[in-house]
C-alpha cells in the first residue's frame, strides 16, 4: 500500500507580504488598474497639500519623451534627515513604507491641517508601481536624491550643497510608469488636464501648468476668480439664475473642529447636461459623497422653506430633495480634518458629519440669498415644482402599465406610499425584530420593508422552477415585482416595484452569510437586477461613540463601520482634548438591537447612510461565477479548503 505523502500545508506555508509586496500582489486594492493616472495623482496630491498649507505657488507637471512623468512643486521639500525612531531618511520611509508620511500628524501646528485622509499609502504606492522612481527635495541649502528601481533603493541618499541656480525649496518626483500592472500605460490626457485645472481652481493664484517634451505643448492654469470663473467656462448651457456662491468655515466655538467647512459654486439651468464636481481637501471625489449629501440637504431645505413661506407648491405635490438637484451644477470644495473615504482611490467620502458640516453652511446662506432676490427665488421654486410634477407623473405612467394581474404582495412586506420607482427603496431585513425597528424607523414615502426568517435557502444548484417552492423566495420575487431568469433571458423589468433593492443584515459573521446567500439568489436568478444597476448591500455599523461635552461642544455620538474607523473617531476626540476613556463605546451585536431613530440615522437615511452598489462588468462575470461556485457548490469541500488555505490569513475573524 503506498503510503501517502505528508499534507504540503504547514507553518512554512504560511506567507508574510512585507514592504511594498501587499501593493505588487493586489495593485487594484490601492489604485485604479485601468490607466497609471492615479499612481501620477498621488504624487500631485503632495504637491497640491503643500501649496493648501501655504508653501508653495506653482506647480509643474512634465511629460517627458522617454515616457516618464515629472512633477515639480515649490513647497518646503520632504525632510531627508534621519528619522528618530526608524533609522533610516525620512525622505526614504515615504516612498517605500505604506503608512508613512506627515498627514498623520492632525494636532495644532502638525505639518498638515487638512490634506487629502489618513490611509496613508499615497506616494509608496506610486513606488511600489513603478519601474523607477527618483525622488529630489531641496531644502535648507541642500539637495537630496534618492532612486527606487520597483519599490527598492537603488541607488542610496546622496546629498550636495545647492548650487547657485537650484531652486531654493521644493520636491521634484519623476516616475517610470512599470506597465505590466495596467491595462495600458498611456495617461488620458483629458483627464489629466482637466485634474490639474481642478487644482488651479481649487487654489487661487497658484499655477499649475503641463508641459508635453514630445509635443512641445505647454498649458497652464492660474484661476483668481476661483470656482464662479470656473463653472462658467465648464457649463454646458446658461444658468437661469446667477451663479449661487459662497463658502463658511467653522471658528473655534462651533460644533467643528476650527477651519472645516466649504465653499462651493452653484448653477440652475434648463436643459443641457448638469455639470457636478466635488472635492475634499483638493482631492476630486469622482463618486461623491456626504458633502455633496450635505450641499443637497442645504439646498433642498432652504427651497423648500422659500416655497412655503411663499405658498407656492400646487396641491397634490410633493417636493422632494432631487426636484430641487435635478437641474442644479455645482463645484463644491469642503475641507474636512481627518476625512474617511471609501476605498483607497479616495472616489468618495464616507465621513458623517461632512453632511451636517455642509448643509449648516449652505441652508442659511441660500435662504438669505432667496428671500433677497425674491423674482429668482421664484423662478427656481418654479424649476423644483416642475420637476416633481414630471417626476409623479412619470411614477403614475409606471403604476397603470403594470395595474393588471399583479401577484399578491406577500403580507410580511411593509410598502412605501409612494409610486414612482426610481425614488422607491426595498429593504430585505433579516430577522422581524430588526423588521420592526427598520418599519418604524423608515421614510414610509419611500422605504419599503420586507423582514425574512432565518437564513435564506442556498439557490446555487435549485432548478428555477424550484424555486417559489420556498416561502422566503417567493415573497422576495413577488415583492420586487421581476420573475427569477438566466443571464441570456430578457425577463419583463416593467413590473420592478423599487429602483434599489437593499440587502439589509447584522454587521457580524452571521449577517455577512446571509448576505452572501441572498448575493448568490441574484447573481443566479435575477441578474438583470444586477446589470441594471438595482441591487445594494446596505452597510450598518459596528460600533457606537459616546463622547460628552467638551468646552463649548456638546456631547456627541459617532458611529463607526468597522475596527479602523473606530480608531479614527477615537483620534479625533483626543486631538480635541477629550480626556482618554471619558468616552463610552457600545458594539452592536444586531440590527435588532439598535432602536428605530439608530437604525435610521445609520443605515437608511439616505444622507448619511453607506450604501454600496453591486457592479459586475462582463468581464467579471465568469471570474465571479467560479467563485460563487467554490463557496456556494455541494461537491466543492476540497475547493472551498485550497481558498482558506490561501487566504485564511488575510481574515480577521470576529469570535
């Protein structure tokens, strides 16, 4: 009998990722993979801090013909000294460790007040992709060069006195792009221009200028009328009211810590296509975020009161916040002290109190602003109601067509009183104790709740047919109003109840099993859902703040999602002198114990909840089935085994 060989699973098999190699492995975790622009951002985003702290007023990008990237400033230039603790140049330590730099250190006098977050990976990522890199800091009389060949030294610190025509201070960090980590090595040329004209906006009197060697083009931007003079140039159509503009800032007495705030650029026109630009701490949040929350619960609030003190809505019309948005451009610049993004191209900002922080600055000074210029108040009260008017028409359009031989809603399902599906939420809850709080906590316009028992049935390998054969199932297909399907079917989306269907479940081990098994009823029975754009996975927190007053701010709560952003919650109050410990923290074991006025300022107010869309490209799609096939299959034990072998260790589990 042979004997077999012992298992190749033992301590040895288990592999540390040391240095930049986390980046290397999985590129598409710290940046875009598509095109190395953001790996050329980064760098500018040091750049663009330096000049918003006030040390530097031009800016230089050159596209150099071998293919590499310079990008000069004339900031304080990165300190190359020895650090105290690591025994190696600072200069170093910020191009080869990825949680390195000076945006970290937040307290008064810190290098940096406001910069673009605390993730911290910045300019080691754009090493770490990098074939070559040579980074040159001028300061104090010196010159300092360092050279990285794929994330590594390569050619050690040298330092020179500087000569009579070198720059006085300033960092210089000039790129070779290593193209095997992206798609294609080329920079969108647009879309880097458009980048560095947002920075010259964002900035005013700071130059920011492009120069191409190949071409031998030179562009440059210096903007002093800041962001009126620039939404004027981007608009696509003339604004039927003059350009709203403002901007407010927190003092030491208010609610914020002193200097958040924003300023911001807004634009009402009739037709043409909207233009919407937002950033945080100069950084462009392509996705959005709270502060754009905030500028639409501002702008909202302040139309809304205008249209009541003047009785000016028709009966049987209902306003809601993207009647007002629906023809609003915008550009919206917030400056937030420790802000929290999601994902760590920072495309979003996921901070909280950036909706309260804006919408505080905007409401009164629009309200102000309407109620002096009564006639423009009017026309755009005019605006709002007339997009409601087509928004509910369009809901009633929607309601007749499908009016006929609908199945019986199922009698778990709570509805929402509003008929117009794009404006319409499902809720699919687990369990009927965080069924009842969501019910009472819910818009009832326009949240939906449907609570299901236990855990969902494993749909993987049951035949379509099979299907409504389990009462959860069936309820939750009745409810969104789509028959289950195949990925080549073309079900019938005329009967789709609700514009987003929300995976609603504990932020623990048990919820994110449920999730996976409902995530795996859609990916195989209904994914045009999917495709369209409809389905979410609502995101509850973790953890619970209390803090009490402090000084002239009074006592507060904050909600954290997982273990590191309780982390930065807890930085924050020590920064504004909250005595350690004085604080409470309460961990949520299920959404069941969280009360109706919780579960609603967390989880489903669309302001200041995290909402993450499910996305699949096509070419996602097999990648994703063999996956779920892994996890999901009967006869897949030994699969589902070599997948925790491999990445057992990257999971933090939660006993």
């Amino acid at each position: 009998m042979a004997v077999k060989p012992p298992s190749d699973y033992s301590e040895g098999s288990i592999r540390v990722l040391k240095g930049l190699e986390p980046v290397k492995q999985r590129p598409g975790m710290y940046t875009r993979t598509d095109n190395p622009l953001h790996v050329i951002q980064e760098v500018l985003d040091n750049a663009a801090d330096e000049a918003l702290a006030g040390h530097g007023k031009r800016i230089k990008v050159i596209l150099h013909a071998d293919g590499s990237v310079s990008i000069e400033d004339d900031g304080r230039g990165i300190p190359f000294g020895m650090h105290p603790e690591e025994n190696a140049p600072v200069l170093e330590l910020v191009f080869t460790r990825l949680h390195a730099g000076g945006k970290f250190d937040k307290g008064k006098g810190g290098a940096y007040s406001f910069s673009g977050g605390l993730h911290g990976v910045g300019v080691s990522v754009s090493n770490a992709l990098a074939r070559r890199l040579e980074a040159t800091t001028h300061r104090e009389g010196m010159v300092a060069k360092l050279v990285f060949e794929g994330g590594d030294v390569a050619e050690k610190l040298h330092l020179r006195k500087a000569a009579e025509g070198d720059r006085r201070q300033g960092t210089t960090v000039r790129v070779w792009v290593d193209p095997k980590y992206f798609e294609t090595p080329q920079l969108p040329m647009a879309e880097l221009a458009h980048l560095l004209r947002s920075k010259a906006v964002l900035m005013p009197g700071v130059t920011v200028s492009l120069v191409n060697e190949k071409t031998r083009e030179t562009q440059s931007w210096q903007y002093k009328g800041g962001l009126r003079d620039y939404l004027m140039q981007t608009l696509n159509a003339d604004p039927v009211i003059p350009l709203f503009e403002g901007e407010g800032f927190a003092d030491s007495n208010e609610n914020f810590a002193e200097g958040e705030g924003a300023s911001w650029c807004v634009a009402f026109t009739e037709d043409g296509q909207p233009v919407r630009e937002s950033y945080v701490n100069l950084i462009p949040t392509s996705a959005g975020g709270t502060h754009e929350s905030g500028l639409r619960d501002g702008l909202f609030n302040a139309v809304k009161s205008f249209i009541e003190l003047h009785s000016l809505l028709p009966k049987g019309v209902k306003l809601l916040p993207e009647d007002v948005f629906a023809r609003a451009s915008y550009v919206l610049s917030a400056k937030v002290l420790d802000p929290q993004f999601q994902g760590q191209i920072k495309e979003r900002l996921n901070s909280r109190d950036a909706v309260r922080l804006v919408s505080s600055f905007v409401r009164p000074a629009l309200e102000l602003w309407l109620n002096q210029h009564v006639e423009y108040g009017r026309k755009l009260a005019e605006l709002a109601i007339k997009a409601a008017q087509t928004r509910q028409k369009a809901g009633q359009k929607v309601e007749k067509r499908k009016g006929s031989g609908v199945a019986v809603l199922p009698g778990k399902l709570t509805d929402c009183e509003s008929k117009d599906i794009s404006h319409n939420e499902v809720f699919l809850v687990e369990g009927d104790s965080a069924g009842g709080s969501a019910k009472m906590g819910r818009d009832k316009e326009s949240q939906a709740v449907l609570p299901l028992r236990g855990k969902v049935l494993n749909t993987w390998e049951v035949e379509r047919d099979r299907l409504f054969a389990n009462t959860e199932i069936h309820d939750i297909a009745v409810a969104i109003g789509v028959d289950p399907h195949g990925p080549n079917d073309n079900p019938d989306m005329t009967g789709l109840r609700y514009g987003k269907v929300c995976i609603l479940s504990d932020a623990d081990v048990d919820g994110s099993h449920i999730q996976v098994l409902l995530l795996t009823l859609f990916f195989r029975h209904f994914p045009k859902l999917i495709d369209t754009g409809h389905l979410y996975v609502a995101r509850p927190p973790l953890y619970r703040v209390d803090a009490p007053a402090r000084g002239k701010k009074p006592a507060s709560k904050s909600y954290a999602l997982d273990e590191g952003e309780l982390t930065a919650i807890l930085d924050k109050l020590r920064k504004e002198g909250v005595r350690e410990g004085a604080w409470s923290i309460s961990r949520f074991k299920g959404l069941g114990e969280m009360s109706a006025e919780q579960l609603w300022e967390t989880t489903l107010n669309p302001d200041t909840r995290r909402l993450l869309q499910i996305q699949l490209g096509a070419s996602d799609f097999l990648q994703t089935e063999n996956l779920i096939t892994k996890l999901m299959g009967k006869g897949e034990a030994a699969s589902r085994r070599e997948l925790m072998e491999l990445h057992g260790d990257a999971v933090e589990v939660d006993i």
